[in-house]
C-alpha cells in the first residue's frame, strides 16, 4: 500500500575527528522513501517542484564541491525519457537500499549500501561507467515512544571509482578524488533515519517521496577506527533499548 504522509529523516553524526579534519561530506534531500517486502531504498526524485537537491564537498587535502539539482528539467527530463539511473545515468544519481531481516514487533536489523553517481562527461551515451561514491551501511530498525520508524548504524568500506581518470562531476563543479590524503576505504560516521507517521514494517509496503540525508566521512586510522566502531556499535545498542 502506498502511506499518505510519511516524513523521512536521515541524520549523520560523527564519531570521531573534529570538523577540520573531515575528508568529505554529502547531503541530498526531497529523496523517495520506499519499503517493498523486505528492502527499503531512498533515491533521488526529479521535476520542477519535487526534484531532489543534494551536493559533494571535500574538504581536505583540497577544497571542492559539486552540485547536484534534479529540479532543473535540463539535469533530468534525458534520463528520465530513456528510464535510465545508475551507471547509465547522464545527469548523475543517488541510492541507498538496505536489506531487512530478523523483523519482529518491535525491531529489524538491516544492511546495505549507498551510491552517489557524477554527472557523465563520456557523451551519450557514456562510454564508460560513471565516478561513484559508495559504502556499507549496517544497523537496526526500532519503533520509538512517539511511534515513529529509527534506524541507526555505521558507514563503512567507503570509497570511490574513477573509471576515466576525471573529477567527480556534478551539474555544477567537481571535486578531484585523485589529490593525496588518506586513501580509501574510510569509515568513522553513524548514520541515524528516522520515519515518521508510517506503519512498522510488518504492517505492509509504503512510498512517498520527502526526506533527506546528510553524512560526514572522516578518515580514520586503522587502529584508531575499531575502537570507534565498537564505541559506535555500543552506543547504537543503548540508544536502540533507551
């Protein structure tokens, strides 16, 4: 069934580094919220009034950011004529899906993924896969005391492609990944999302479009990083039984 009013919200703290030394951040909004048997996904929407807005800025070593607007009809009305996303995508793309299981009255675990595509500078159709930002997501579904859907969990194994050797692009500027710093993958963010007056999970499908993400990636030294996940993971369990 399709819920009428559902109101998605996804929040990212980080867990370690102060805002200097976070490597990149990305933040999209006016995302689809979607739950179908037992896989959630939130992508980007496109139209005049509806269309998701979002960005990419690094931050160290270099300075860079690329906007991304699927509001404009020239940033989305090819791609949507063709039924075309992902790596076909000309005019970029953004996804996260995230696998339900373990799903009981009152909890659900769930893993999963996000993508960022750029905007191709290939032609059309590309001749070549698009740049990609992506990660693992990992965490639990609850129902809290107001009755609103929280899901809290950690970033990991976040990376990028660059097939053609180019700046990750968006419709306006681009961030160059090739640059020094800390090398992927990264980790050391908690993503927290939150669905408000929607069913719980096991009361039936749901789609509306509305919401957003924001998340902060910050590298992190290996040693340095397990002791930020078991802290994360730990804290994740006592906001989830608070």
């Amino acid at each position: 069934m399709k819920a009428k009013l559902i109101i998605l919200t996804l929040a990212v703290c980080t867990i370690a580094a102060p805002a200097q030394a976070d490597l990149f951040t990305f933040g999209f909004n006016n995302l689809n919220a979607d739950y179908s048997g037992t896989t959630f996904t939130a992508t980007k929407t496109t139209g005049s009034t509806s269309g998701t807005i979002g960005s990419v800025t690094r931050w160290v070593p270099i300075a860079g950011q690329a906007k991304f607007d699927w509001s404009v009809a020239a940033n989305y009305l090819a791609d949507q004529t063709a039924g075309i996303s992902g790596n076909t995508s000309l005019q970029g793309d953004f996804q996260i899906s995230m696998a339900l299981s373990n799903i009981t009255p009152t909890g659900a675990d769930a893993t999963g993924s996000f993508t960022i595509w750029d905007v191709s500078d290939n032609g059309s159709p590309p001749a070549a896969p698009a740049d990609t930002i992506y990660g693992d997501i990992g965490g639990n579904w609850w129902k809290d005391a107001t009755g609103a859907l929280k899901f809290a969990g950690l970033l990991s194994n976040v990376g990028y492609t660059d097939p053609v050797a180019g700046n990750f692009d968006g419709h306006v500027g681009a961030i160059d990944f090739a640059v020094g710093g800390s090398p992927p993958p990264w980790a050391g963010s908690i993503i927290q999302l939150t669905v408000t007056s929607a069913p719980w999970f096991t009361a039936g499908d749901f789609n509306v479009d509305g919401g957003g993400v924001q998340a902060t990636i910050v590298p992190v030294p290996g040693a340095i990083l397990l002791g930020i996940l078991g802290l994360g993971a730990a804290g994740i369990k006592l906001r989830k039984y608070a």
